[in-house]
C-alpha cells in the first residue's frame, strides 16, 4: 500500500536546517496496524505528514497504491487523499464553535459530498465512538477521550483506507487510551490500514508491529524484523 524509498526532508529555517528524515525507507501493507514510537524530535510527525500528503519531502520516492505521490500536482495530490487518507492529529483540532455534527462535517463538505450522505456518514460515525446522543454538543462540552473520539469519527467519515493518527492518546488517562486504542483495532479490523505515533510502550506494543524513528531514520531492528527475538534468545 505504501512505500517509501531513502525519503529526506530538511526544514530549512533562517538559522538552521534540521534534517527531520534521512533516508527512511518503510514499506507497509495493506491492513497492517504498525506503532511508530521514537524520541521527541526525531521525525515522527514529519513521517506521517508526508505519509499524509499533508508535506512535500526534498528527496526519495514515495508511493502509495503505486501513484508516484512526488508526481502529482497540488490538485492531484488533494484528490489521491481525500480517496484514500484519514488523518487524527496530535491534539484534537476540532472548531471549538461548531458542535460534534458540524466538526464531522466540515472536511465532507470540503469533498462536495451532498447533504443526504453527509448525514448517514456523520450519524453511522458517531454512532461507532458511542457519541450518537452528544450530535449537539460543542468540544468544550465533552471529555478529552470524547473530544479524541469525535476527532476519530472525523477521520473515519472520509470512509478512509489508510487511517494516519499522531499520538491519538497522547492527551488521555490510560482507561480512555485504552478505549481508543480498541476503537483503532476495531477501525483495523474493519479493513483499515493504520499507522500510529505514540509514546506509550504498552499501547505499542499491542500494535501487530512496531517500528521505531530515531534521528530521522527507521532503527535497526525495525528493518530486520526478528532481531529483538534473536537478541533476546541470545541473552543480550
Ligand atoms: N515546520 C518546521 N520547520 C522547521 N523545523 C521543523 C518543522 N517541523 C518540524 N521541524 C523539526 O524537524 C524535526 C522532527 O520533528 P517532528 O515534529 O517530526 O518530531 P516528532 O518525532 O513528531 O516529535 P514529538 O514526539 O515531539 O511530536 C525536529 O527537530 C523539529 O524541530
Ligand atoms: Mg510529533
């Protein structure tokens, strides 16, 4: 489903340049559920971004679905993921005045999808996070693991099959990081590809895969899958 080959990306600012990926190479297929876990700053974000389309990349190839994304004009890029990504970001990023509904709406609209299935699709979306009887409410009105849902049924409105979430826990207790991490595995079994940013080791862990970002870069161990097993087998 997707492949990136030797991606890069420099941010080039006034003072610095900061390399936040060199050359990254991952592939992912389809349905997999892969946690991406790695320090602060080392390029985790940045790797979704451009996984999302959401960021062009300086150097490498990526493709998704076998669309050469480095390709696309702006257009093009905007349709391939409106089809195919949903994306939950770091924090909420909901419209504090418009209710769940509307929040739900907005990127449908952006789509030209009409009133009528707008509708069935914010009502079923609800209805999947357990927010169906809150429709009316505003973000402030809800907890943080309700906000964090209502920013999965947001993504999952686009019928996504490539779900993109940055540490959709990152701002829970355990027992709601718990909850949407069952949401997530549900998504997944449902036929959704994901890939998750988190910093919570027990939560990776429970992803069928995990790899680890280091300095811009995929870890060792993530590219020779195994290795831990035989590292532990040999006592080390
Ligand atoms: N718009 C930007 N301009 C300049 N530098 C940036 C920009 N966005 C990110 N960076 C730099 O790129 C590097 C990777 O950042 P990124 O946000 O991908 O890290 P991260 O792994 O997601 O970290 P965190 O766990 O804190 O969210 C960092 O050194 C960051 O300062
Ligand atoms: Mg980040």
């Amino acid at each position: 489903m997707l492949k990136m080959n030797n991606i890069s990306k420099i941010y080039q600012t006034e003072m610095v340049q900061t390399h936040a990926l060199r050359d990254f190479t991952l592939q992912v297929d389809e349905g997999e559920f892969i946690a991406v876990t790695g320090p602060s700053g080392s390029g985790k974000t940045t790797f979704l971004n451009i996984a999302g389309m959401l960021e062009p990349f300086s150097e490498g190839e990526y493709l998704l679905d076998g669309i050469d994304v480095g390709k696309l004009n702006d257009n093009q890029r905007a349709d391939v993921r409106n089809q195919k990504i949903g994306f939950i970001f770091q924090g909420f990023n909901l419209i504090p005045d418009l209710n769940l509904y509307e929040n739900i709406e907005v990127p449908l609209r952006y789509r030209g999808i009409k009133a009528s299935e707008r509708k069935r699709r914010i009502e079923q979306c609800l209805e999947q996070v357990g927010l169906a009887s809150r429709a009316k409410h505003l973000p402030q009105q809800l907890s943080g693991g309700q906000q964090q849902r209502v920013a999965i049924a947001r993504a999952l409105a686009g019928e996504p099959r490539f779900l993109l979430a940055d540490e959709p826990t990152g701002n829970l207790d355990s027992l709601m990081a718990r909850q949407v991490m069952e949401l997530l595995e549900q998504i997944n079994r449902d036929g959704a590809t994901i890939v998750m940013v988190t910093h919570d080791p027990e939560l990776a862990r429970r992803a069928p895969r995990n790899i680890q970002v280091v300095d811009g870069q995929l870890a060792d161990f993530t590219l020779y899958q195994g290795a831990q097993t035989i590292k532990s087998a040999a006592g080390a």
